[in-house]
C-alpha cells in the first residue's frame, strides 16, 4: 500500500541511477520478513518488525528493478542494513511510513535516507542538534527544524558506512541553501528533500 500524494512528491527526489519508493506500514506486513532478516531484527515488539518488514517489501521492489530479485536485507550488529554486493541503499520509518532509496555502487558511494512527520519539532530538541549559524539559518521555523533533523539522520545514515564513525547531531552541519551536508571526517553530501505529509530526506555522495 502507498500513499499516492507522497510518492508523486517522493519520485521528485530521484536521480539517474537512483531509485527511491515508499510503503504505508500495515498489518501483516510483519509477515514479510524473510527468515535471515527476522533472525537479524532483534526486537520482538510487533510495531517494530512490522515497521521492518514494509521497509523491506519497498526496497526488495527497488532491488528488483536492478536485476537482484527475492534478496534479504538483514541487519548488521550496528543495526544498519546488509545490502548486496554491488549495491548501496537506505531505509527509514516512522510511525506510519517507511521509506528506501538503493543505487548501484559504482554510481553512488554512499546514500542515507530519513523520513519525518511533517510537525514542528520540539524547541528543545532543536536546541540540541541545531549548530547556532543552523538555528540563525532556518530563523525560528519548527517545520525547518525538522527538516535539520531528517537531514542529520540521513547524512549519518550515508557517512557510518564509510567511517564506522558514531556522528553527535553537532557533528553534522547542514546548508539548507546550498542543499550541502558536511561531517566532522570532512565528508560531504549533497541532500535532497520534499515535505509535505511528511519529509523525506536523501543524502548521497556520487561515486
């Protein structure tokens, strides 16, 4: 099931080479989870595998598209996605979607991706992942706020990968204007974005 507003607003995000979906998360949708992905998701809370599990159906209809049929997409002892040899990708959620971008590798050396509510977020939290020039940059505005905080999520989503680096939210700055992220290591992202029942945020660095 998809939502048909956001995927017309999600497919905005896509690159050559690039390819981005969306899933409503459902009941039964836990069943999805093929046996080396359940033996991975450690949680036994409902919500969680179910979560997992649409995010799962989105990217192994992704990973079809470019030729890997039928593949698991486990979790490693961080808890980030295992993908097949030759690909990068990203999946995300929150409480109601779930959200995957996947591209070849040789295009694409890294991909992070991060979906939010589209609600204001919280002051106090803003106060801890927002630098002071990123809180003068999106002047007071709670839904740009949260628009930082996927963009932070999926920047850290993109640059683990690379580094093995655990990133602080004040490790990430993000330039909303030139739609550039840049981390503490000096890796730089290039980030993409809609928001309108949500926001979705991509981050990649091209190979």
């Amino acid at each position: 099931m998809i939502d048909p507003a956001l995927q017309r607003d999600i497919a905005t995000l896509a690159l050559p080479g690039l390819l981005i979906g969306h899933g409503v998360i459902t009941p039964g949708n836990e069943s999805a989870l093929l046996d080396e992905e359940t033996a991975s998701i450690k949680s036994n809370i409902m919500e969680v595998r179910r979560a997992s599990g649409t995010a799962r159906i989105v990217a192994r209809e992704l990973l079809a598209q470019l030729g890997y049929s039928g593949v698991p997409v486990p979790k490693d002892a961080a808890g980030a996605p295992v993908w097949p040899p030759g690909i990068v990708g990203s999946m995300a959620h929150d409480d109601r979607i779930a959200v995957a971008a996947v591209g070849l590798q040789r295009d694409f050396g890294a991909m992070g991706i991060d979906v939010e509510p589209a609600a204001p977020l919280p002051g106090d939290t803003l106060a801890l992942i927002a630098t002071a020039r990123e809180l003068t940059a999106i002047a007071g505005d709670p839904l740009k706020g949260r628009l930082l905080f996927a963009a932070k999520e999926a920047v850290y989503k993109a640059a683990y990968p690379l580094d093995g680096t655990f990133l602080e939210f004040q490790d990430i700055r993000i330039d909303l204007v030139a739609k550039k992220a840049i981390t503490k290591n000096g890796r730089i992202f290039t980030l993409h974005w809609c928001t309108a029942s949500h926001v979705v945020v991509l981050a990649f660095a091209q190979a």
